[in-house]
C-alpha cells in the first residue's frame, strides 16, 4: 500500500499507516452496519464448553490491535485464549507456527498439527493450515464460492455454520491424520 502511493515502507512509515489504520477502524466500527454470520457464537460458544478436547486461538492476517478492535466490536474477542496476528510476521502462512507456540504456553503443552484446524473463509485461510500441517476447515460465507474454496482441497467445507451441532460433529470427529507440512 505504501509503495502504491510511492512511499518507502520503512518502519516509521508503515507504523504511521497502522496508527491511521486503527484510528480510522475505531472510529468508523460503530458506523457501519455489520453482524456475526449465523451459527459463529453459538460454534464458539459450544467449543469453549469442550476444555478437554477444544482451545480456541486466532489466526489473523490482521495486526493485532486491529483484531481485537474487530471483534471485541461483536462481541467475541474473549473467546480466544492466544492468537498469532500479522504483528508476528509479515508471512501469513508463517503465522501458525507463532500461534502453535502460544498455545504451548497458554496450555502447557506441544499441539501436533494434525490435533489442529484452521477454520476461514478463503484459500489464504486453507493455505495457512496446510504450511503448518493442520487440518483445514473452510467456509463458503465470504467472497470465495463453495467451488473456489473445494479447489483448495480443505479437510472440511460448510456451505455455513448454522447447523452449529453438525459442524462441532464434523470437528470433533473427523479422524486426524498426519499431513505433509510445506508446499
């Protein structure tokens, strides 16, 4: 973005267009309307009830301090206990590794990738998993159709998660299996 403009990204610049970046997010948040795509509380919801099997993190490529703008906005911000963010590398699919360590010392112990999923809505968010050997769940609710999303070859994919029992099922259950980590 800064090159567009024909600046440098040198650290002083990016900062600055983070500062106004969020700045600019606090502010317009509460002006738009915007809402959870149906079944995401109560999916959050249901897994948080699952502390034996289910740790919730989040995986972004959004800063940090963007995120939790978002989603402190709808309300559910406290449900993820760690998080890797774009903060933490400028390599999106680098970020697991980041968010694998934080949940080591959140929960005190070594998640193996095949215990993981990635849950999003694009192939970005399937191509992530897969650099850190997680399972893949996508979702067909954001710009990205049922087919262009099958393309990727994710382990899972919801038309949506309305059907929040199905989907904790769906998690739950699906057999892990070691994946190659890598491209």
């Amino acid at each position: 973005l800064l090159e567009k403009h024909g600046l440098e990204p040198t650290p002083e610049h990016v900062a600055a267009l983070l500062d106004s970046y969020l700045e600019s997010l606090a502010e317009r948040l509460p002006r738009h309307t915007g809402r959870l795509l149906p079944g995401i509380l109560p999916l959050l919801e249901a897994l948080r009830q699952r502390p034996e099997d289910c740790v919730l993190g989040l995986l972004t490529g959004n800063v940090e301090a963007g995120a939790r703008l978002k989603l402190s906005h709808y309300g559910v911000w406290h449900f993820f206990e760690f998080g890797a963010f774009a903060d933490d590398h400028p390599d999106r699919n680098q970020l697991g590794h980041f968010a694998r360590l934080r949940a080591h010392s959140v929960v005190g112990e070594e998640f193996l990738p095949c215990n993981i999923w990635v849950i999003g809505d694009t192939p970005r968010d399937v191509a992530c998993g897969r650099a850190i050997g997680a399972r893949t769940a996508a979702i067909a609710t954001g710009i990205y159709s049922r087919e262009q999303l099958a393309a990727c070859a994710p382990d899972l994919l919801f038309d949506d998660l309305a059907n929040t029992s199905a989907v904790v099922r769906e998690l739950l259950d699906t057999p892990a299996s070691p994946v190659q980590v890598g491209s």
